[in-house]
C-alpha cells in the first residue's frame, strides 16, 4: 500500500509540475518549485528502495523519514504560493522584519526538525522500549548510557561498525537523547505559540502548534508507558508532519499578509 501511495504522489507531482509550467503566466508562480519538488520525490523514491535492498540500515531509514518531512514542507509551501502568489517575498515589514521573532520562528523550527531526526533515529533503531517509564528511566533520572555506540551513525540495524551488537546502554543513549530534547522543543513551542496566538492574521497558527505540542506529549508518553502501541507511533509521526506545516504556514503568513493588495491571483 505504501510503494501505490507513493506511486501515486509521483504522478501528481509530475502533473503538478507540467501544469504550472504550461501555466506560469497566470499563476505568478515559478514553476522550478515543484520541478525541484519532483526531483526531491525522486529523491526520495531512491531512499525508499534502499531502504529495502539494505534491510532497513537505520541512517538511510532515517533519511527517508527526514525526506518525507522536507517533501510535506515542499508541498505546504508550493500550496500556500499557489494560493497567494509570490507576495511573500516582496514583504518587507510586520512580524518579518522583526528580528527577535524571525530567530525564535527559525530556532522553533531548527529544533523540531532536530527532534524528528532523533524521533527517527530511536524508532529506526527499534529503541522506544528501554525506557517504559517517565520522567525517570530505568528507575533513574540519568540511567547507563553509551553515547558512543548509540550515535555510531553508519552502520546496520542492531550492530556496530565492527559488526558486534549495540548494548543496552548505546539503545538507551538514544532514547534518551530523544526524550531531554523533547523538553527544550516543547518549551521552545510554548513560546511560540504564544507570541503567535498574540499577532494579529497569526492566532489560528498559534492555537494549532499549542494543540500539536500537547498531542505530541501525549503520545510521546504513550509509546514510553503503554508500550509502544501502534496508534500513538502513527499518531506521534503524524503530529510531526502536522507540526512541518503549521509552521511552514505561519512563516509564511507572518510575511505574506503585511500586503494584502497583492495576494489575490
């Protein structure tokens, strides 16, 4: 099901990308976006089957991940300059030309991405289930951990670069890098969200990443405590995609609607 789906996104990207060329006059669009949006899919493609042919090697699983992500932010934003032109570069003032607000939007979204990075790297490694209980872990605030094996990037699933095993100790350095980062990023959403839910034309994006970092929490938490079930891992994978976008569209709606003459196509 997943190989169709993704065939299928192909397709329309490929679609997508004939017709804004033949249409680029009307749509005020550069059609080298999802030309590069294509490639990326591509791209992606490939990440795909190597992921297959070797056997689920977990920096390329990861990578396939982050690809995925990068592809969801590609697309939101093609969808929103579709929607509104390229008035977003021609802004010059607002929320945009505040530079506090611009580096806590840049730091937010370089942490999430971070995050969704360890996220993969600890689900790649199949290392959710060392820790099973919260805030402690192995009935410890700081348990056993071997960073140096757990963050040994290139190399198969459950083995290291000699071809020994990963410990208990280097899965649980995974773990919990993952979970310490996880404090950092909510706070660092908070914040965010709040500055937004306080700007004019942002609330609505600011009320969704507040929403999206509390479900993040809980089914961050499910995983540890009930034991990984299937449905807070889809869940916990799905509000960092949603995550990708809403704070794809409040960049660009923190830039976009300062001209609101020139946003209508």
């Amino acid at each position: 099901i997943h190989r169709y789906l993704a065939t299928g996104v192909g397709v329309l990207i490929v679609v997508l990308t004939v017709a804004t060329w033949l249409d680029r006059a009307r749509l005020r669009v550069s059609p080298w976006w999802p030309t590069f949006t294509l490639v990326w899919v591509c791209m992606q493609g490939a990440f795909g089957a190597l992921t297959v042919t070797m056997k689920l090697f977990p920096a390329i699983v990861t990578l396939h991940l982050l690809g995925g992500m990068g592809l969801l932010l590609l697309l939101r934003a093609q969808a929103l300059r579709y929607q509104h032109g390229e008035a977003w570069a021609l802004a010059n003032q607002g929320w945009r030309a505040q530079p506090a607000n611009r580096r806590l939007w840049l730091g937010v979204f370089g942490l999430v991405w971070l995050q969704i990075a360890l996220g993969g790297w600890v689900s790649t490694n199949y290392a959710v289930l060392v820790c099973t209980e919260f805030p402690s872990c192995q009935g410890s605030y700081w348990p056993p951990m071997d960073f140096q094996q757990g963050f040994q990037v290139w190399r198969p699933l459950g083995l290291l670069q000699d071809g020994s095993h990963i410990s208990f100790a280097g899965l649980t350095a995974i773990h919990y890098a993952h979970r310490l980062f996880a404090y950092l990023v909510l706070l660092g959403m908070a914040v965010l969200a709040w500055r937004l839910v306080r700007t004019p034309g942002l609330r609505a994006q600011g009320r969704w990443l507040g929403w999206l970092a509390l479900l993040q929490l809980a089914t961050g938490l499910s995983n540890v405590v009930l034991g990984w079930p299937l449905v807070a891992a889809v869940l916990h994978t799905g509000g960092a995609a949603a995550l990708t976008v809403v704070l794809t569209w409040a960049i660009y709606d923190s830039q976009a609607d300062v001209l609101p003459s020139r946003v209508s196509v």
